[in-house]
C-alpha cells in the first residue's frame, strides 16, 4: 500500500471518527494506529569536513595537519536502514528522482571540481517508530553492480562512477594531492577479482563498507559526517596515482578506514571504520 492510499485511509477514518462523540477513547486509539501506520520522512544530510570545516575541492586545505588538496569526493550510498534500540533495523525506501536517486541507491556528490553541481541528501520514508541510529553501505548492491551503465537512469548512468561490466561500479571515488596537483592520489573503491563472460561480476572481493552509526539520531534531519582527516591519518605521501583496493602500502590504510579487510575485501569486525559520524 503506497502513502497516498494509507492517507486516504486516515482521512476517512478520521473523519467517520470524529462524528461520533461517543467513542473519544476509541478515537484516540484509532489515530494513533493510524499514525503508526503511516509512515515517517528520512533525510540524511551528508558532509566532509577537513579541520573542523567544511571540505572545499580545487583549492589547499589542511587535513590531518598537512596540506591537501581534493578534485573528487563522491560516494554511492544504499541499503539504508534505521537502527532499533535494540539492535534491530528497519528498512529505509529510498525516493526515485532519477537524477540523484533510483532503484534504492544515491549518489552523494561533495565535489565542485568535476561537476557543477553537489548533492549531499540521502532521502526516503521509513515505518513509524522510535530509532537510535542508521545503517547503510557504500557502494552499489551486487544485484545493481554489473549492468549496462548507458542503459540505467541517474544516478547509475554516471561513466565517471563505473569501471566496467566485470568490475562494476566504484563504490567510493575520492581524489587528492599533497603537493599542488604534481601527484594525485586516487582512491576509487570498487568491488574485484570479478569474472567476466557470460557471468559478469561474480566478484570475489566486495569492497562495500557497512557503516552503522548510533547515538542522538533525528531521521527527520540528521547530518551524516566524514571526517576527513580520519581518512589521511597514517596514509603516507607517496607518487603512487590509482589507489585501488589490493594495490598495498600506502593505499591499504584509506581502505580499512572504511572498515574493509584488504586481503578479502569484507567487512572486518576487527577494523573499526573511522570516517563516518553522526553529527
């Protein structure tokens, strides 16, 4: 049933029950399962800050007590659940605009260096109640991670975004330099060693984060933040330009910042994700 019908419903009922006084008690009742029943806005507001500041792409910054500089800064976002106080999720609907929102994925753009425009909204409804946090993955779902990027709607249709049928999507593309642009670091997280013909991705190694965040937590409004020098804290300068998952020192300490395992590309218990925080 789809929140216009559930509406329609309550607006009925309400009406039908607001025209006997005798049934206060039973009123009462009713409009509260009513509003259980319907279903709550989520929006979560995702940023990154460098230092304590927001992070601004194509120009010097100081990050991790050094001098950095960012052209990219996007992250595919989904599976997006709200966390129970005990322990237990529930199940975000991602809302479709196909330009940064589809097929319950979104794309979370904190560049202006690549593309003019930014997005840092993570939107959809979740089933009424009382949550205490947020789970989500980075990445692109393996059921959406290997189909013709030319043929999806936004924002899977992005080519800056995709390696190719095999490989699938980058999960995380985040490019930086620490010397004025000579050398960049380039951190593109993607699922790897995929199979190709006839049965593309079958990939070995995921390499999407499960990041889940408890505390004081708003659905309705709650800031989502990266910190950025969390991610460069321990990586070492180097000329090393592409920075994939399995490339090794010093690439491997951006990818466990995520949490990742870099020899199996899952989720390791034993590696606490540093960047993300509810703000």
């Amino acid at each position: 049933m789809n929140i216009f019908k559930k509406f329609f419903i309550f607006l009925s009922v309400l009406g039908i029950v607001s025209c006997d006084p005798n049934s206060k008690s039973d009123d009462n009742e009713t409009l509260a399962l009513l509003a259980l029943a319907m279903p709550q806005a989520v929006n979560l507001n995702f940023e990154a800050l460098a230092n304590g500041q927001s992070l601004v792409t194509g120009s010097n910054i100081t990050a991790d007590g050094r001098t950095v500089q960012f052209r990219d800064f996007r992250l595919y976002i989904s599976e997006v659940k709200l966390v129970k106080a005990d322990g237990s999720t529930a199940d975000v609907t991602l809302s479709t605009d196909n330009i940064w929102q589809s097929n319950g994925v979104a794309l979370v753009d904190l560049e202006t260096t690549q593309t003019s425009e930014t997005n840092t909204k993570v939107a959809g409804t979740a089933p009424a109640g009382s949550y205490t946090g947020v789970q989500f993955s980075v990445g692109v779902p393996e059921a959406l991670n290997h189909l013709d990027r030319t043929s999806q709607t936004a924002p899977l249709n992005n080519g800056a975004m995709y390696w190719s049928w095999t490989g699938g999507y980058k999960h995380s593309k985040i490019e930086f330099t620490y010397d004025g642009g000579t050398n960049w670091t380039s951190l593109h997280v993607g699922s790897t060693t995929c199979s190709g013909a006839p049965n593309y991705g079958n990939c070995t190694k995921k390499f999407r984060a499960s990041i889940r965040l408890t505390g004081q937590f708003s659905p309705s409004n709650q800031k989502v933040s990266f910190d950025v020098d969390k991610l460069l804290n321990g990586h070492t300068f180097g000329a090393m330009g592409m920075c994939m998952p399995g490339t090794a020192a010093p690439c491997d300490t951006l990818v466990q910042a995520f949490g990742l395992n870099i020899t199996t590309g899952s989720v390791d218990s034993s590696i606490t994700q540093r960047v993300f925080s509810l703000k």
